[in-house]
C-alpha cells in the first residue's frame, strides 16, 4: 500500500483541509497516511515554514498549498496498477 505524507503544523487551517481531503480520497482509494508536525523538527520547519501544507507520495513531493484530489488519485491508481504486476 502506497504512503501519502502531509506535512503540517497545528493551527493551519489549509493543513485541516488537506487532511480533510486526503480521508475523504483515502474511503475510496487506499493508502497509508503519515502526518509529520514540523514544528517537532527542526529541518523539516526550515523546509517547510512558508510551504505547509505539502503532500507527498513515497517521498515524491506533489502539492503545496493544497490537494488535487484527481491528480493525487490517478497517481495513486497507477502506483497500484504498476505494483500489482509485481505480484
């Protein structure tokens, strides 16, 4: 199962509504969701401080700001459609 990260910080609204965003995809399309606070580290503040919230997938970084639900879901489908002729 592929693995969504959003990289937040509390008191974010546009970081709620990202969550808010990834569970509602998450129903439908599965995938492991990580949140990383980044006020709990100190590079990932330095990195991410003008930027939260971002959202990456296996590591890739996708959006700033917010999610493109239909461009995170057809990354997701064809991540998955590639792993299953690995099976």
């Amino acid at each position: 199962m592929k693995t969504v990260t959003l990289y937040s910080r509390p008191g974010c609204h546009l970081c709620d509504d990202a969550r808010a965003v990834l569970r509602s995809i998450q129903r439908h399309t599965p995938f492991t969701l990580e949140e990383s606070d980044i006020t709990a580290d100190d590079e990932l503040h330095r990195r991410y401080l003008e930027r939260i919230p971002v959202i990456a997938l296996e590591g890739e970084e996708l959006f700033d700001f917010f999610v493109d639900e239909a461009a995170l879901v057809a990354r997701l489908r064809n991540a998955e459609a590639g792993s299953e002729g690995l099976e």
